[in-house]
C-alpha cells in the first residue's frame, strides 16, 4: 500500500464519516463539495472534512483509492458512499436516514425531513 493510500486508509478508519471535498465544511470551494457539505451541516451530521486542494496527492490519492473519478467523495464508517450526485438523490428518497441510521450516526431527522419537503 502507498503511503498516500495508507494516510487515506486512516482517515477513513478513525472517523466515523469523513468528506474528501475542494475546500472545507466551512468553506467549500466548488459546487459539488458545498451541496454535499451544505446537506452534511444542515442535517447536524458530525464529519471531517478533507481539502483535497490542499494536498496534490491527496487529491489525486483519493480518486485512486476508491476508484471514483470525482470529488466530493464520501466515507461512512469506512464505507465508500458515492459523490454529489448519489448523495443528493440519497437524501431526497430518505435513503441517508437509513444509512445513517444503519451505522449508527446522529444527525438531525427534522432537518432531513426539511430538506425532502422543500424539494418536493
């Protein structure tokens, strides 16, 4: 295993769920990490942000390790979940509750339940 793999397996090990994106929680640097973040935040989930802009390797690293092209990627549990597309899709058919309920991770269901009724 490469040592940027090896960084990578940690963080996605030693956090509960962890979001690859450009820029961070607070400052999202691109329109597909701020949609995922802005869902994460909104819904009180507690994550850790990863600025792929601000290592190379990392950025490239990420894309290798889960085989996924893109970013924002993100982690459950150290389980791949997918990117802005399937995170979106996932939170407006409620199937991130269940993830999140699945593995065991707090987040707020009113402000889900808020996020699905005003895309209605």
């Amino acid at each position: 295993m490469s040592e940027v793999n090896a960084q990578i397996q940690e963080m996605v090990d030693n956090s509960d769920v962890v979001l690859f994106m450009k820029g961070t929680k607070e400052m999202p640097q691109c329109g597909f990490s701020s949609r995922v973040a802005g869902v994460l935040n909104y819904m009180g989930v507690d994550y850790r942000d990863v600025n792929v802009l601000a290592d190379d390797a990392i950025r490239q690293g990420i894309k290798d390790f889960s085989e996924w092209p893109t970013i924002p990627q993100l982690y459950v549990k150290g389980e791949f979940i997918g990117g802005c597309d399937i995170i979106t899709e996932m939170t407006l058919s409620g199937e991130l509750d269940q993830l999140l309920d699945q593995k065991d991770i707090a987040y707020n269901k009113e402000a889900a339940d808020k996020i699905r009724e005003a895309n209605a």
